[in-house]
C-alpha cells in the first residue's frame, strides 16, 4: 500500500481521529489517550500502531514512558493533495465558463 | 442557482461538484466531447495534450503542462447519451490505481447548463480522506473535529 492510502486508511476511523485530535493539544501516554474512550487498552493500542505505520505519530523511545507525538507532515500531504484537487475543478470550470463566453460571442 | 463551484456528499462514496455554465447545453456538451474544445479550457489556461476516442468503451489522456510540472490523467469512456449524459473513469497518473468514476449530467433551463459532477470512489477509505481534510461542506459531524484540526495545522 502507498502511503497516502495508510494515511487515508488511518483517517477513515473515528476514534483514530479522536486521537489524532488529542495529539494536536500535546504528547501523551497510551494510558492518558485510552482515557476518554469506551475501548480496551489494546483496542487504543492497535489504533497507535495504525497511526504509526502511517507516519501520523511517533512514539519515545523509553520503555516504560512511551509518549506519542503527532507528526503533521503526512496530513499535510493529504490536505494539500485535496486542495490541489478541488482548486483543479475550480480553475478547470473558470476556464470552460470563459472559453463559452467567448465562442459564443464569435459565432 | 449557485455560480461557483459547491461540492456536498450525497452518499457513502460519492463527491458532487455543481456548477451553473451561461451557455446552451449542446455547446457544454461539445466542450467536453470534442478535443478541439477540450484543449482550450481542461487545461486551466495551460498548454494541454489531448488523446481522446469520444465513444464507449474509448480512453482519454490528458497532460497538463502547468508552471509546476506536468500532471497526466487519464480514464475510459463507459457511457455517452449526447448531450445529457457522460459516464468516465478519471485516473490521476501521479496517483496510479486511484481509479474513481465521473458522472456529469447536463440540464439546461433558460439558456443556462447546470454541470452535475459525482465522482464515485471505489473505497469508503478514500473518500474519507477527501472528506477528513475539510473539502467538502456537507461532511458529517465525525468529520468536524479534524477539518477543525487541519485548519490548525496549515
């Protein structure tokens, strides 16, 4: 799988965006982020590893202290691959809308 | 009857993009049927390549020749009804194997063409992507929390 298809994968899941969300306030232990959720601990925890094969997040090294980090640089992949999309159409139609104009007025 | 582009979410897979033309709906439909037309609005004011066999089961190719590098597309024919109706997959070689499918519609009223785009994706992950990063303003609330977030971060 390419990455922006981990990246889509890992954003299809609510609770993985609750996460994410949670990231963006500051680092936090599996613990502080299983907190709020109705889920086991390992449910959160296969969520992290989902999150961490796609880029999302980082995790500390210490073993017992394993903070996750949100890492940003793949969202902005993602969101800059969906603005190009939809500045595309918007440009593309601008252009079909000028270029009918103008035919019509030469015929 | 909205002049701009407005994109909402009818359903699971798909993306709808609406946009109101001030011309005739057999001109809409030549513009997107004929490559002479093609070549002069489908490349954004930039020099186009055009490879197309207008007819079911043809394919298209187009090589946009932008500022910022060259961007291919490409896709089959899968359904033509002059001048109402266009059904065609849309592949963006920078993305290969995202392959989604189009569905543009055409009706005129009072000399005016209102273009109905759904594209169609093949995964609900995919879309989600699209949705997740805030481009559309019918998303579901699930959906607010990280266009929010996004929005944070650029």
């Amino acid at each position: 799988m390419d990455r922006l298809s981990e990246v889509f994968g890992a954003l299809a899941d609510p609770t993985r965006r609750a996460i994410l969300a949670r990231l963006a306030e500051g680092e936090a232990t599996v613990n502080q982020i299983a907190e709020p959720f109705p889920i086991s601990l390992q449910a959160v925890s296969k969520h992290l590893k989902v999150l961490e094969k796609a880029g999302l997040i980082t995790r500390g090294k210490e073993a017992q202290w394993r903070p996750c980090r949100l890492d940003a640089a793949p969202l902005r992949e993602v969101a800059n691959w969906v603005t190009t999309y939809q500045r595309f159409w918007e440009e593309r139609y601008d252009e079909l809308g000028a270029y009918l104009k103008q035919i019509q007025k030469e015929n | 009857m909205p002049n701009n582009l407005t994109v909402t979410t009818p359903s699971d897979l798909e993306v709808k993009m609406v946009r109101v033309f001030d011309a005739p709906k057999a001109l809409v439909f030549a513009a997107h049927a004929e490559p002479e037309h093609v070549k002069h609005w489908w490349g954004r004011g930039n020099p186009l390549d055009v490879e197309m066999d207008f007819r079911v089961g043809g394919n298209w190719r187009f090589v946009e020749h932008a500022p910022d590098g060259d961007w291919a597309f490409r896709g089959e024919y899968r359904d033509i009804q002059a001048p109402d109706r266009i059904v065609q997959t849309f592949e963006f070689e920078g993305m290969p194997g995202h392959i989604c499918e189009e569905t543009l519609e055409l009706t005129e009223e009072g000399g005016k063409t209102t273009v109905t785009s759904v594209t169609r994706f093949d995964t609900k992950e995919e879309r989600d992507g699209m949705i997740a990063s805030g481009m559309s303003e019918g998303a579901g609330q699930s959906y607010d929390a990280l266009a929010d977030y996004l929005a944070k971060l650029s």
